[in-house]
C-alpha cells in the first residue's frame, strides 16, 4: 500500500505540496469528537476538503505537536480501495508534555488518492496528556 506510506511521509514533512498530492479534492478526515487534538486547537474533528485537510497538517499540527514527531507503525492491512494502519504516535506538545497514544486509521481510497479517513484513538488518555492532566507518570 504505497499511497498509505507516501501519506504518512508527506504529512510528517508538513509541506502542503506532498500532503496535497495524496488526498482527493473532496477528501475528508473523520476524528473522534472532542478528541484534545481538535479541542486544543480549535479546530473541527471532521475535515471537509483536500484544503482543510492540508492545512491542519501543514499549520494546525505542527503549532501543537512541536518536536520528537515519531510514528511507529504496527500494522499496515489492505485490500486495494481500503486499508486499516495501526500505528503509535509519540512527541514533545507545545505545553512541554510528552505524548503517546495509540491509533487506528481506516482509509477509504479512490483513483489513486485517499479519499476519506476514520481516525480511531483513546480520547481519554489524549485529553490527559494535551491537558496536562496525567496520572501516575502519564504526561
């Protein structure tokens, strides 16, 4: 699945270009509602368009997950027009917190491109960690 992988590479570059090119002009990114991503840049947990998709990637993101970006990727499942990535995200926030959580991506493609994106992810465990409320050594 080297659409998937060219994806993850070009959203981790945060160039507008590279991300562009992977995703469908009416694409759309489906995350949980009231994830702390979301919450904590006020920002909509369901992305319409290949435009608001690159934006939250290439500007939003970055203002929040600031260095040490790491995806560590524990499963890649695909049957050609769908494909399943189970992956760990981990970096420094903006609030010096350190971030880890664990995700689940459903990608729906057509045409080459991805054309949508269900986002699963603990939402609690993000909440605490974007928000500075950690407990027993989670931050």
């Amino acid at each position: 699945m080297d659409i998937i992988q060219n994806a993850f590479q070009a959203l981790a570059s945060s160039d507008p270009d590279r991300i562009a090119a992977v995703f469908a002009e009416d694409a759309e990114w489906l995350s949980p509602p009231e994830n702390a991503v979301a919450v904590a840049l006020k920002t909509t947990h369901h992305m319409v368009g290949r435009a608001a998709i690159v934006r939250f990637f290439a500007v939003d993101f970055p203002g929040l997950f600031t260095r040490d970006v790491a995806v560590e990727f524990r499963g890649l499942h695909g049957d050609g027009e769908r494909a399943t990535v189970e992956a760990t995200l981990a970096a420094t926030l903006a609030n010096g917190n350190h971030y880890r959580n664990d995700y689940c991506f459903v990608f729906e493609l057509r045409g080459g491109l991805i054309h949508r994106v269900r986002e699963y992810v603990d939402t609690a465990r993000g909440h605490r960690q974007v928000f500075g409320l950690g407990y027993g050594g989670e931050r």
